[in-house]
C-alpha cells in the first residue's frame, strides 16, 4: 500500500543525549536526514569542532545554528525555569560541544540496526 510523503515527513523521534554528566531530550525531524542533509549535518559537525578548537568561521557557525534549529523541534532545555526553545539564537549561546552531541545522537539513532538473527 502507497505511502504519503506528508506521512513520512509527519515522524518526529526523540533521543537522549548525554552531555556531560546531563541528559537531554531532542526531538527532532528524521525527514530532514536526507542525503543532502547527512552531508551537511557532517559538515555542521566539522563546523563545531573547528569553532570549539577556535578555527570556526562565526558565518559557517551561524549557518550551522540555523540548520540545527531546522532539526530540532523541541528539547527539554530550560532557563530559569521556562522552556528555552531551540532557535537559531538560543543554539548560538550553547557548546559546540553539545551540537556535536546531539548531531551524535541523532545519528546514531539514524543508523540501521542490526537485525536479530531468524531461526
């Protein structure tokens, strides 16, 4: 039976994302993983990891905050007590770190599983 893209593109998944000593809970669009996106997700986590090691382009890393804000719908980050949703300018004042954590863990949970052996 057809499927409809509104369908596939509806999914939302959700991953625990351990960051130091913390856990985070990102939901996030498994949609927006397209061949395209992988490349460019790999790209924001080289983006990250230039900008922790201080070689970062503050351009690319904005760019980089605003495609993580594509991916995340929400997360379980709060300040002062009240949601803090995950904008572009809200991801700005996090760690590098931490996009690399949750790009991690997204894509982990991306990654084809193993199937159990059929008997």
């Amino acid at each position: 039976m057809p499927v409809e893209r509104s369908k596939i593109a509806a999914v939302l998944r959700s991953v625990r994302v351990d960051y130091f000593g913390e856990t985070i809970t990102v939901t996030y669009k498994p949609d927006f993983q397209t061949p395209a996106k992988e490349a460019e997700l790999a790209r924001l986590k080289q983006l990250a990891e230039d900008h922790r090691n201080g070689d970062g382009d503050i351009a690319k890393i904005e760019e980089g905050a605003e495609r993580m804000a594509d991916l995340i719908v929400s997360w379980d980050v709060v300040e002062d007590g009240e949601p803090l949703p995950p904008t572009k300018e809200n991801l700005m004042t996090f760690p590098s770190a931490l996009w690399a954590h949750i790009i991690a863990a997204v894509n982990e949970d991306l990654a084809p599983k193993p199937r159990s052996a059929r008997r």
